[in-house]
C-alpha cells in the first residue's frame, strides 16, 4: 500500500471536526497555486466590471434576481 494511500485510510478514520479541519487546510494549500497571468485577468475583468456600473453603461442586478 502507498503511503497515500495509508494517510487516506487514516483521514477516514478521523472523526467529523478533524476531518473537515483537514480538509479545510489541504484546500487552503492549493489556493496558494495561483497561475499570476490568471489571477491579473480575473483582476482586470473585476476593474472593467467595476468601472461600467460606475459609469452607469451597466445596470446591477440583486444575487436573488440574478439566482432564483
């Protein structure tokens, strides 16, 4: 048996809170593998957006009316 395969086995046997605890680090560590290209687009997207509302060219829609 691989050695993930083992820590796999023994995260199951965890109980409830340690293995949410776990997992909630396991995915903070991939948040941190952020290609910096994408991460400048989603930013540029985010101002362009931003400045359309200001400039009024774009209405905004409320969460509920956008996601019934």
């Amino acid at each position: 048996m691989s050695s993930l395969e083992q820590i796999m086995r023994e995260a199951l046997l965890l109980p409830v809170a340690s293995r949410a605890l776990l997992a909630e680090k396991l995915i903070e560590s991939l948040e941190f593998d952020i290609d910096d290209t994408i991460e400048q687009l989603w930013l540029k997207q985010a101002q362009q957006r931003r400045d359309e509302i200001r400039s009024g060219s774009v209405k905004p829609i409320s969460g509920e009316e956008a996601l019934p």
